[in-house]
C-alpha cells in the first residue's frame, strides 16, 4: 500500500468514526432495538419477514442518527464546554455544522420515506413528529428548564409506539403500553447520568435535574417515585395479553431492583450510588424487551 492510499484509508476510516460518533451510534441502536422488539411483539406480526426488520432498523437508525447529528450541530458550543462530549466531531471541529445539518436532513428524509413506504404513512408522520420534538423542542429546552427531561422523554419513548404502529397501523392500546414502560423508565436514567455528569452539565447551562440546587434529596426521591412506578406499568403487557407470564415476573424483578438502586441513591446520596441507578437502567431495557419477544414466541 503506498503512502497516498494509506493517508486516504486512514482518512476515510476517521470520518467514518466522526459520523459513528454524530449518530451516537450505540444510543441510537438501543432506541432502535426496542422499536423492533415492539414491532415483533405486534400481534399481527405471527411471523417475522427478515426484510421488513432489516428497512425498520436502517430507517431507525436513519431517523435516531439525524436527530442527534441536529443535535450535536444545535449544541456544538456547549459541547465544547464538557469533557465528555467535546471530542465529538462538530464541537472539536472536525465537522462543519453544515455539514452535519446536510447529514441529518438526508438522513432523516430517507428515513421517513422508508417508514411511508414500506410500512404506513401513520408510522411515517410519527416518526418525523419525533425527529422534529427531539431536535427542535427537546435540544434548546435543556438550557431553559428541567422540564427537558419531560419533554425528551417523549421522542425517548415513541420509537416503541412507532414500531407497534408500523406494524399494526393504528395506535391501539399495545403500543401505548410499550410507550409508557420506556417514558417512565427515561426519568430514573437520565437523572442518573445528569448526577453523575452534574458539574459538565452545570458548566454548559443545561438544567436536566428536578431540583435547581442539583444532586439533592429530593432529586433521589424523584427517582424513587418513578421506579416505584414503573412496577405497575409493567404488569400491563401480561394484563392486555401482549405477553405471557414469565416475561411478567421477569420485568417485575427488574422493577423492583430499580427501586432498590434508587432507594441506595437516597440513602448514599453521591456518584457511585448514581452510577449503580444508571447502569441498572442500561441493563433493564434489553433484559425486559427480550423476556417480552421471548415470551411470545413462546407462545406462538
């Protein structure tokens, strides 16, 4: 390999990494995975078509990568102020805005059109209203008011109900229920991350905490309440026979040690009880998604 062809390797594989890194691309895979799974646990969904899953991961991925990259170009200044997010391509200067707002909106239409195309045109509109919320209210609202979290938690949430729509066409009472689980999970975790992330987020003017004066009590409450209930929401699935039983005792143990992580964060109250909430809330989703999907095949 010549030298002009290894500074092209290497330079093609750099840029690859940049537009890894504006997609977010792990998170992305993890909002996209629980639409699958949503899609799958469908009830018209009795067997699964390899190609529809594959068009309904790339237009997740499509749709999630263009609202972080409008993100990440929306946020390139306050990006910059946190250690944990100033590598990233545009806020380190490696990619342009424009570029990155070029990237998005190919992304996000190719996206879209997959979804209208492929699926249903309900499916379709939700997921450009999502791209749109998360882009649009959710970025600038971080630095204006905690209510952010609130608000994010929508488009957090709907990549569930879209996949339930996509498969269905309709918005019946399944995909609510998924909905709900993955809206009330989003407030324990991401109090999590912004506690142990408090200082950067602080120096960046970003307000995602329930209380002004931080890392608190009643923060820790807060986080108690809502992993208490999301015990509850998570019998609805066996109730409305979307699953079975085990997958029903599987999410209540998974509730339940959320409580208990967010009841250690009350009674510790630092950054390592925080981190034990955040990582909990990592692993809760893929371990209650796929005792869900596995529970009903087998009862298929």
């Amino acid at each position: 390999m010549t030298d002009k062809s290894l500074t092209y390797s290497t330079s093609f594989l750099s840029k690859l990494h940049d537009y890894k890194e504006l997609t977010k691309f792990t998170l992305t895979f993890t909002v996209v995975f629980t639409c699958v799974i949503s899609y799958l646990l469908a009830p018209s969904i009795i067997s699964y078509n390899l190609k529809m899953i594959l068009l309904l991961f790339a237009a997740g991925l499509l749709i999630t990568g263009s609202a972080n990259a409008i993100n990440q170009a929306v946020e390139k200044n306050s990006d910059a102020l946190m250690k944990r997010t100033a590598n990233r391509p545009v806020a380190a200067g490696r990619m342009s805005q424009k570029e990155a707002y070029t990237f998005a909106f190919l992304t996000g239409a190719i996206g879209v059109f997959i979804m209208w195309y492929f699926f249903n045109t309900s499916s379709a509109l939700l997921s450009a209203f999502s791209l749109f919320l998360y882009s649009f209210i959710y970025t600038p609202l971080k630095t204006k008011n905690s209510i952010a979290v609130l608000i994010g938690g929508l488009p957090g949430a709907l990549p569930c109900l879209i996949g339930w729509v996509a498969a269905e066409d309709s918005f019946s009472i399944g995909g609510w229920i998924l909905f709900a689980i993955q809206f009330i999970w989003q407030f324990p975790h991401f109090w999590a991350i912004a506690w142990v992330a408090h200082k950067d987020y602080t120096a960046a003017g970003f307000k995602l905490l329930p209380s002004n004066e931080g890392p608190t009590k009643y923060t820790a409450i807060q986080t108690i309440m809502y992993s208490v209930l999301m015990i509850p929401i998570g019998l609805l699935p066996y109730y409305f026979n979307i699953t079975g039983s085990v997958s029903m005792y599987i999410i209540l143990a998974c509730n339940i040690a959320m409580v208990i992580q967010s009841i250690r964060l009350y009674n510790q109250m630092n950054v390592k009880a925080a981190k034990r909430v955040m990582f909990s809330s990592y692993i809760y989703l893929p371990i209650v998604y796929l005792a869900m999907l596995a529970d009903k095949i087998a009862i298929l």
